[in-house]
C-alpha cells in the first residue's frame, strides 16, 4: 500500500482533480491525503479574522464569495444531474455551517473547526468524482483516527489502532480518500497539525499502515538544490537522505513539512515528491541511503533572532551554559543555532513571544545583544569532519557576506550560516553558482 498525498495547487481546480483521479486510480488499493485546494484555508483565515474583529458582515461577503466560486467547482467537476446535485448539497451544507460562526462568540476552538472545512470539501468532491467514475473509492474521515496529544503530538498508537479500524470497515473498496492537516486534539476537539501539515498527516498514515511508500504530490519535480522562488537555474536533488531532507525542510524548503520526516523515518519508509503537473518526472527520493562526497542543496529560514549573553565573569564558569539554556527552557522557545567562545554564548530563536522576558532573565547572568531581522542559510549534504575542503566551498561563496554565526560539526549533514535576512536573496544566489553552477 502507497501513500499519495496531494498539495494545494494539486487539486486547486476541477481539471486539476481530474488529472490527480488518473493518478491515483492506478489499480492499487492505496490511501489518498488531499489538502484543500489552493487559497481555501488561507481565505478561511481570513473569515476568521473578520469574525475574531466581530465584522460578520465583512466575513460573510468572503464566504459568499468562496461558495460561489466552489459551485462553479461541482458544475466542472461532476457532470450527471444526481451527482452534480449531491456536490451542490455538500458545498451548501459547508457554507451554511461557516455562516453559522457569524452568528455567535468566536474563539479559537471555533477557528479551528472553520479552518476544517477545506479538507472536508476538497475530499468530498474528489471522493464524487471518483464515484462517478465508477471507481469503489471511500472517503476515510480523518477526525475519527488522526489525533494529538496532551503535547500537542501526534498519538501513533491511537492513530495506527483508529485507521485499522476504518480500513477493516472497508473490504470492498479499491482506494481510499482522506483529508491531510485536520485531526482531534487529546479533548477530542478538532484541530490540525498546522498550515502545511498535509505532508505530517501522509507520513503518520504512512508509519500507521507500514505503506510502501509516501509518496508528496507537488508542484514541482521534487525538491530542487535551492530555493526556486528567489533563486536562477535550480536543479532537482534526486535522492535525499532522512537527515538531509529533516534539515531542508526545517531550514525553509516548503516542498516538505519540517515534522513529516521523522514518522517516515522512523518506520523506514521511503518519501518520494513528485510533481503533479509532470507526472513523469523522477522527482527525489528520501531514503536512509546516503550518498557520499556530495553537498546537495541550500535553505534558508528567515524572522530569526540572535542573542549574545557575555559572561560577567569573563570565563566560561561551568553550570553558565545550564543556566542560559533553563531560561530558554522555561519559556518553551527551541534555539536554532549555537555558538560557544570563552567569555560568551550566542544562540538564535525563531520565535520572539517571550524574548522580553528571556533577555530579562538573561541578563542576570551577562551582558545580553539582540540582532534582529536575521536569516539562517543552511547548506545541506555529506558534511562530515572528515571529508576535506566542503566548508572550505560554501565559506567561499559567502566571502562578500557579512556572516554573525557559523554552526558546523553539530550533525554530519550541514553547515549553517546566520546572516542579516536583506542578505538572503545574494547568499542563496551566490552558494548556487558556487557549489551548483560552476560560477565563481
Ligand atoms: P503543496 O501545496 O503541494 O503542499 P507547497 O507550496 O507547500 O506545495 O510546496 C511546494 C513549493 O515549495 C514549490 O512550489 C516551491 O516554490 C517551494 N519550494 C521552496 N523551496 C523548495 C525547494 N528547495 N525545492 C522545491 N520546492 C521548493
Ligand atoms: N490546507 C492546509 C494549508 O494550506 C494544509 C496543507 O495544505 O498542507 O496549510
Ligand atoms: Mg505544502
């Protein structure tokens, strides 16, 4: 059994979901993750911004908007009367149920059942195309075995026990359709895995079923050597190690949800990103081979802060790193990148919540800097100690770059730099040519 999940742009249109139908009815029984098609959750963030300001007016006039473009959807996808009208009685019992938030308190738990209706109706329709078709496809509802915990975290017992239980229901299906992202939180309450969490949701199915293969159906012919957005001639990597793919991921390639790895990793599961608009493309694998001797791509995550705490006593006491990082702790904010000398400490974070208390704290124990506004470039592949000249390279194509951190040595897959973020677009550009292209 496969794993094929579909991103936004994949089925963001009737013929879209026409093209992913062929796809997926390939003759085996697989599970099949849609996302909603593009632009829906974003715009049902907006509804929930409008009903957050209490402006029911504001949000009904994008939820009308949104139905109307979702009809026009069903007139295209489906084409007999009785399934046309069963497309246009769900698209009216989802609309109808948004529209009912407007008229009462909105908070987040509401927020988070609005943000659920992408899914729904995206796997919905697909689900009645493929009927339609004559294809035996059930639609698997997520709510009932995709779960967290009170962290927060996925529950793999629960999730592996639940979607059993579901698949068993099913003897005669020859495929199934579910929603990626939603899930219930450990009250039960529906909730999801974050904006991007398809990719989560298709590899904690994945380890679930023990699949084959997790297959991440994109935009894009797998996850190129740099970022195609900002970056010229940019090549697809082929094969990726789990490590590889985790630090691309986490570091900014948005082809991949940064938690999806680690399930898939975990069970041995081979992830494959293919690209929908070519399906024929090789696309990359994510596999725990790993390939000697090469660099293979860079990232870059921006919105990053750096903050030097300067002993006062000069030397490094023992138990003065302990008590920086209990304050960090403490305020459950993850540092990013570390650098050690004799008389201080720099760290990064990426999320600022409480960084007025954390410097205050900080600044019981040394003399604390912030720089804001920076980027952490981070250049991916066979970084081991031992291999000579590789962070000699990628130093090289920074030289013209101010550069206020280097981590190097941490793990055997990458060096990261830490730079201003107005630098970014110049960095990437640069570790392309010099470590890809052959331009110096
Ligand atoms: P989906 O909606 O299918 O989940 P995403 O938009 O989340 O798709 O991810 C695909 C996009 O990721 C691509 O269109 C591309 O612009 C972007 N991207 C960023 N970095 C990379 C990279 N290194 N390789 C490939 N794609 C990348
Ligand atoms: N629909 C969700 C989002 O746009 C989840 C996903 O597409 O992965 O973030
Ligand atoms: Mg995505």
């Amino acid at each position: 059994m496969k794993i094929m999940k579909f991103g936004g742009t994949s089925v963001g249109s009737a013929s879209r979901m026409k093209e992913v139908a062929k796809l997926i009815t390939n003759g085996d029984k697989n599970i099949v993750v849609l996302s909603a098609m593009s632009g829906t959750t974003n715009t049902l963030e907006e509804i929930s911004d409008y009903l957050y300001k209490k402006n029911p007016e504001g949000a009904n006039e994008i939820i009308n908007q949104l139905e109307a473009q979702y009809r026009k959807h069903i007139e295209e996808l489906l084409s007999t009367p009785e399934f046309k009208q069963r497309g246009m009685e769900l698209i009216k019992s989802h609309f109808d149920y948004i529209r009912s938030f407007t008229k009462d308190l909105f908070t987040l738990f509401e927020e988070k059942v609005v943000l659920a209706q992408g899914e729904l109706i995206s796997t919905a329709m697909m689900n009645f195309y493929l009927q339609e078709q004559g294809v035996k496809s059930v639609l698997l509802p997520a709510l009932e075995f995709m779960r967290t915990d009170k962290n927060a975290d996925p529950d793999p017992v629960y999730i592996k026990d639940k979607l059993h239980n579901q698949l068993e229901l099913h003897d005669e299906a020859t495929l199934f359709v579910t929603q990626g992202y939603i899930c219930r939180n450990a009250y039960g309450e529906i909730d999801n895995l974050q904006r991007g969490g398809s990719d989560y949701t298709a590899s904690l199915i994945g380890a679930a079923v023990n699949a084959e293969e997790i297959q991440i159906w994109t935009d894009i012919d797998g996850m190129h050597n740099n970022d195609p957005r900002i970056v010229d001639k940019t090549k697809p990597v082929r094969h990726l190690q789990f490590e590889e793919a985790a630090e691309l991921a986490y570091f900014g390639a948005k082809i991949l949800h940064p938690t999806c790895i680690q399930p898939a990793k975990y069970a041995n599961i081979p992830v494959r990103l293919l690209n929908t608009m070519d399906p024929n493309a090789a696309g990359t694998l994510v596999s725990n081979e790993s390939e000697e001797g090469v660099i293979k791509a860079v990232a870059a995550k921006e919105d990053i802060t750096a903050i030097k705490i300067k002993s006062s006593r000069m030397l490094l006491a023992h138990g003065f790193l302990r008590k920086v990082f209990e304050i960090f702790e403490s305020y459950q904010t993850s540092i990013d990148m570390i650098c050690t000398s004799e008389v201080g400490v720099s760290v990064t974070i990426d999320n600022n919540k409480h960084l007025n208390e954390i410097l205050n704290d900080l600044k019981k124990y040394g003399t604390v800097t912030v720089d804001h506004d920076m980027c952490i470039i981070c250049v991916v592949g066979d970084l081991r100690w031992e291999n000579v000249g590789f962070e000699a390279k990628a130093l090289d194509s920074m030289k013209n770059i101010p550069v206020r951190m280097i981590s190097f040595g941490g793990s055997n897959y990458n060096i990261s730099f830490l730079i201003r973020k107005s630098d970014k677009a110049r960095a990437l550009q640069q570790l392309s040519d010099g470590l890809f292209n052959g331009i110096k």
